[in-house]
C-alpha cells in the first residue's frame, strides 16, 4: 500500500517565529472574548473589582486607614474569584482526575472543584452544577496523534509498506502544510468550547442517507429481573401507565435541575440531558436536521394501528397514576366505539433512504391534516407503543426492537410494551449517547423495583384501579392519504421487509463468570485484577480471529464527557499487544506464564488507549478536522490541494467492529443490555463485520451480537457462531489464568 508521491515545503523562520507566535496570540484572544461574551458578569465583576482595587491603594496612602484597604483588597481578590471561578476551573488538568485519580493533585483538583461551586450544589439545582466549569475540548498535538494512529494501523500492514508509510507520514507532519492546517484547525477550536461538537454530528449522522433502523439506531431489551402483572387484558396498560408516571417524574427532574449527577467524582458533561425528550432528527435532502422541543409535555401513543395525543401534565400538574391508567383506558373504547380509522402504517415511510423519506414528508406536508399530524409527532416528548406482537425470547424481543415496524416512528424515540407487559426500545442515537437514553430507561425500571415487592425472583407489579374519568380520552391523530402517498408505504414496506431478511442477532447470556471475577483475577502474589472492559475486548479479538485469519479494525466508542459537550472518541483495540496475546493463546510451545504476561501487556495497551481516548487524545476526531480544514483551506486558496496522504488505503480502511459496552449500570432497575448493527460506510456494507454491544454484570455476561447474512460470501460468520466463539474465548481466559494461578502458587 503506497501513497501517491507527494513534495511537501519545509517549514521557514518566518512561520516558526512569526507566523505560529502571531497564530497563538490570536487564537488567545479569540478564546477570552469568546469567554468573556458568555455572561456579562465576568465582564461587570472584573470591572466592579478592579474599581476595588483602585479604592483600596488610594485608601493605602494613608496609614490609619490599612486594614480598610486590606478589606478593599480582599473584596477585590474574592469579586475577581468568583466572578471568574468557571475560567479558573476550566483550566485544571482533567487528565490527573482519569490517569491517576488517587493522586494529591487529583484530590486538591477535586476539593477546589467542590468549594469553587458549593452555591451551586445546595443553594440552586445540582443537575448542571459543573456545566460552566467543565474544560473545552482541546486539539490534540498533532506529532502525539502521528504515533499514536502510527501505533494503531501497524497490524494491519505488511513491515515493508508500514516502514514505507511511517516515513511518509512522518514527513508530512514536519511539513509546511501540515504545519498550516494543524494551525488552521486550532484558529477554528479557538472561540468553540467543543470544536469537533457540531463537525461530528453532521459527519457522522446528520450526512448518512442510510434508514435510521439500519444505521444509527439501537435496541434495548427489559430489565434483567422479569415483571409478573396481573392476569387479563391490561398488562401492557399497566405496564405503560407506570413507564409514563417515571417519565414525568424523570421530566419534572430535569426542569428544575435536581435529577441526581451522573458522577458521584468525575465532572461531567449534562448537556445532552437537555435533549433527551421533544427531539427530532427531520429528513432534509443532502443532510438532515436536529429539532428540539424541551417544552413538550404530551406523548404520542400508537396503539391498534392508531397514533393519539396523551398529555402527561394539565396546567402544569402532572396526571396521577389512576388518571392515566383510566385514559388509557378510555382511548381503547375509543378505538372500539367510534371505529377509528387505521392508516397509520405512514411509520413505514420514515425507515426508506433519508432523501426519499425527504421527498415522501414534502408530499405528506401539502396537505394541512397531515401537516398538523407530523408538527404533534415530531414535537412529543417520544413514541411509546403498545404492541401486540408479544415475544417468547430474549432473541425475539431483541430482534422485535431493532427490525420490527409497528408503529415505529424511526425519526424519534421510541418505546415499545406489548400486551404481556415487555418493555423494549429502539432510540435513535443522533441526539444524544445512548448513556442519556439508557439512563432514563433504568430510572424507569428502578422505580418499579424500589417501588413494587419482589417475589420468587421477580417484581410483582399490582393491578390499578379502573373508575369512570370525566376528562376526555386521548386525542386520535388523522391522515390525508392520496394514491400516490399509498403506494410509497407499500413500497417502503416491501423494502424494509427486505433489508431486515439480512439482519441476524444473537444475544450471548454468558453465566459462568461476569466482572467480580475478572476484578480480582489472580496475576501474582501481589496483583490482581484486569479491567473487566478490556478483558473482554481480547475475548473479542481472540474470538474474531479464530473465526477469520485476519484481525479486525475494531471500533469501541469511549466517552469525552469530561469536556463541555463531550459525546465520544474512538477508542481502535487491535493493536501490536493484542495481535502478540491473540497469536499466544492457541500456540502450543508458550507456556502460561507467558501468555498470562502477554494478555497483561494487550489490556495495559487497550487501557492506556481508553484513557486517551476519554481525554479527546484519539486519532480519529483529530484526523477528521484535519481534513475538513484542509478542504476549506484549498477552497479559500491557502493550500494547493489536500494533502495526498489522506487518500492513502490505510486512512480508509473499514471498522470490521462496532463495539460498545452497554450503558446500564449495576444495581436497581439494570437491564439486559442492548444492541445495534455493524457499521454502514459510505461504501456500504462491510465485510466479516459484526455490531458487538456488551453489557458487564457482577456474575454474568450479556452480548448482542448483529451481522448481515449477506456478508457471508464475503468471508463473514454467523450470529451464533460468533457468540459460541465468544464464549469459547472468555472460558478459555479463565483457565488460563486459573491454570497459571494454580501451578504458581501451588
């Protein structure tokens, strides 16, 4: 693999000396009066303090008045402090608080943290209280990010072409143009508190034109701990009416900004919270568009092939737990007495291509029936479904959540309980992480846990009270369909049909061990314990290498939330350890000493990596700004053309894995996980790729496993053949590790 030669310029005097000092200085200024735009009370308190000051050394001249001047001073110092208290923490290394966060300087970092914001977390509400003190996201350096991409594409090159590559690179960052974008993409970062924020967003979601289902949506399955409901016809009903008093708790939380903090020791980013109801990704040709509507107090249900309005708050009180229940109750009389008319398959439309469910929404919009029909869709608070395809397996319930179309409004959020009372989910992730989505899913699951006994294993949720309301029922949401409009919903029916005859999903419930286990796995006399996410991303590897002779470029997504609208870096596993560890385990002339050392030196890399990661010191978003700046670079005349290396094959190479631990955590109301499809490129499908979505408990294991059957004559496996090979592989570390424990120690 070779890149097209290209003659770079060396980097002069003039732009080491001149240029980069002058480049420096203005990217300063633009970052404080960016700053200081903000809040006009930095500007008013600097101002109201530096007045102090003068007062205080006019004061000064006269000694019997010093100790008035001392207090002027002071006053002064505490005014300045304050007012500037968001910049002076913004400006603490984050890094100490993740690389080494029981250290004196991660202790002090945290102490001043707590008093700098001590009015925030008991005199007004705590939800955002680290918000205006959290970091901005910074660039990289560009020669950490040469070694470290350097580091993460050599297993995947032959010695000769990575040496030929290396030097190339390597060339390149010395280089003048380099030297002009790296500068460029810093002038851009200067006034930005997260540079790549917006750039990421339209990159990586907003410009695909592939069906949300397909593309960047997951699927959630119910709590780990099964529901029994009371027997008859309402189990959903019941099921739905508390799923609905969580969400208005859960809202109610947010507004007035006391829903817990995510972190009990980390600052971290809250921003994404504020987009988790009333948000909407709109089909525009060419790239979509993000619409959010905070305000939003009603839901949209979808129920026997009909779509309602149910507000959850009138006059800005929240419903009781009985009125719901009533109304629900009250709109399936609805749908019996007045024969409500069942059109509603127009759901159909928003899991075509973006640009033609685009086309499809102009064409509903020309009619005002349908016009006001999507303005109460798109501005609810989310989709919840009532579904009568009741599943048997965790399997089926996860395939149901990710390929079925019963309502699925694919645009938004959506959740799904079907008439056994089984909650499912399928959440489009453009607005938010699924950490935010998954976060208010486990409130809603823990609040029938602390709320409701359990008993045999399993939470009895109790019947509700059926009385006559006087309140009318939910409001039936109408359609204007010509024969044009029908004929693209039974044409989008046939093709999702279609599409999801190529989706395969098994989900891996792995029991003989889970992350207790693998905390305190024995190493030596005195280590113990692996970081149970990087164990099992080496039984990933381990596992996809016994299936295929080769290693997968594998994508785990890591947070970067410690960073003012932080969503996520790349976090590339496979590395030259991880090869080293992956080519041990199933040789026979290693002893177990060494492959116990080289598993040890694989997940310290993968660690090292995540840390990095976490601290927006990945490759990949880095690599992305660089490119966009090259190209408006060579727009605006600056550059001659984009750097020739950045179409070399390596820069190009596809994500073979999507992984990512799911984000429920431990404890009340934890799930069994969640899952999504392997990446979709801009070329299309990839072959031998799988989605990988792994949830750790304290005894067991869950893993969502996805590929598309179609890549089977490209190489690729099954679904359940890669979960048995999963499995084969976590066992096959525990012995190992047990093995070399017990003919250590004797």
């Amino acid at each position: 693999m070779t890149s097209r030669a290209q003659i770079y310029t060396d980097i002069t005097s003039i732009d080491r000396y001149i240029y980069k000092p002058v480049a420096k200085i203005w990217c300063a200024g633009k970052r404080t009066w960016a700053y200081l735009r903000e809040n006009q009370w930095r500007a008013s308190g600097t101002a109201f303090a530096v007045s102090l000051l003068a007062q205080g050394i006019l004061v000064g001249y006269n000694e019997e008045k010093a100790w008035s001047s001392l207090g002027l001073h002071t006053l002064a110092c505490l005014t300045l402090l304050i007012a500037h208290r968001d910049g002076i923490l913004r400006q603490l290394p984050v890094s100490t608080l993740i690389q080494n966060p029981q250290s004196t300087a991660a202790k002090v970092q945290m102490l001043a943290r707590t008093v700098l914001t001590l009015d925030r977390r008991y005199l007004f509400p705590r939800t955002f209280k680290e918000q205006a003190g959290l970091a901005d996201r910074p660039v990289p350096r560009l020669e950490d990010t040469v070694l470290r991409f350097l580091s993460s594409v050599q297993p995947f090159m032959q010695e000769e072409d990575f040496t030929s590559f290396s030097r190339d690179f390597h060339t390149f960052a010395q280089s003048r143009e380099a030297f002009l974008i790296q500068l460029g993409l810093e002038e851009f970062a200067a006034d930005k508190r997260n540079w790549i924020k917006q750039l990421w967003v339209e990159w990586a979601y907003l410009a695909s034109r592939h069906p949300l289902n397909m593309s960047s949506s997951w699927f959630g399955v119910d709590a780990q701990v099964p529901r029994q409901l009371p027997e008859g016809d309402f189990k959903g009903l019941i099921r739905a009416t508390h799923v609905l008093t969580a969400t208005q708790e859960y809202y109610q939380k947010l507004k007035s900004g006391t829903l817990p903090y995510e972190h009990s020791r980390l600052p971290i980013c809250m921003e994404q919270y504020t987009r988790l109801f009333g948000s909407v990704r709109i089909p525009v040709e060419g790239m979509d568009r993000l619409e959010s509507y905070p305000e939003s107090t009603y839901m949209i249900l979808y129920d026997r092939g009909q779509y309602f309005k149910f507000p959850l708050f009138e006059e800005g009180r929240p419903l009781d737990e009985a009125t719901i229940f009533n109304r629900l109750l009250a709109m399936r009389r609805v749908e019996k007495e007045e024969e409500v008319e069942k059109t509603s398959e127009v759901n159909l439309l928003t899991m075509l291509t973006r640009d033609e469910w685009a086309q499809a929404r102009k064409e509903l919009q020309s009619h005002p029936t349908n016009q006001a029909t999507l303005e109460e869709i798109e501005k609810a608070m989310y989709i919840l479904i009532l579904d009568p395809h009741i599943q048997n397996t965790l399997n089926e319930s996860g395939r149901d959540a990710l390929c079925g179309t019963y309502g699925r409004w694919v645009d938004k959020m959506c959740l799904m309980i079907d008439y056994e009372g089984q909650l499912r989910a399928l959440i489009e992730h453009t607005v938010s992480d699924a950490t935010i989505q998954a976060a208010f899913l486990q409130y809603a699951l823990r609040k029938e846990e602390i709320r409701f006994p359990l008993v045999e294993g399993a939470v009895v949720i109790p019947e509700i009270e059926s009385k006559e309301i006087e309140s009318p029922a939910p409001t039936p949401l109408a359609w204007h369909l010509n024969e044009s409009m029908q004929g693209k919903i039974q044409r989008a029916a046939v093709q999702h049909a279609d599409a999801i005859k190529d989706i395969e999903l098994d989900i891996l419930n792995f029991t003989d061990y889970g992350k207790s286990y693998i905390k305190k796995v024995w190493l030596s006399p005195t280590e113990k314990g692996l970081s149970p996410d990087a164990w099992f991303q080496m039984a990933l590897q381990l596992a996809y290498h016994r299936l295929c002779p080769d290693y997968p470029l594998t994508y785990e997504s890591a947070s970067t939330r410690l960073f003012w609208g932080g969503r996520t870096e790349t976090i590339r596993t496979a590395s030259t350890a991880s090869v080293a560890f992956v080519e041990a385990m199933d040789a026979e002339d290693l002893g177990e000493g060494e492959k116990v050392a080289l598993l040890r030196a694989a997940i310290d890399v993968h660690v090292e990596r995540k840390d990095e990661a976490s601290l927006a010191q990945g490759v990949d978003r880095h690599l992305i700004g660089l490119k966009q700046v090259a190209v408006k670079m060579v727009e605006k005349g600056y550059l001659k053309e984009v750097p020739a290396l950045f179409e070399h094959p390596i820069f190009k190479k596809r994500f073979a894995l999507a992984t990512s631990q799911t984000p429920f955590r431990n404890g009340a109301g934890n799930g069994k996980g969640g899952g999504f499809l392997p990446i979709i490129d801009g070329e299309g499908k990839i072959p031998k790729s799988a989605g990988v979505s792994y949830s750790m408990k304290s005894r067991c294991i869950y893993s969502h496993n996805t590929v598309f059957t179609s890549m089977m004559k490209e190489g690729g496996f099954r679904a359940e053949v890669l979960s048995s090979e999963i499995s084969k592989a976590l066992r096959d570390m525990r012995t190992l590790c047990d093995d070399y424990k017990k003919n250590t120690c004797g």
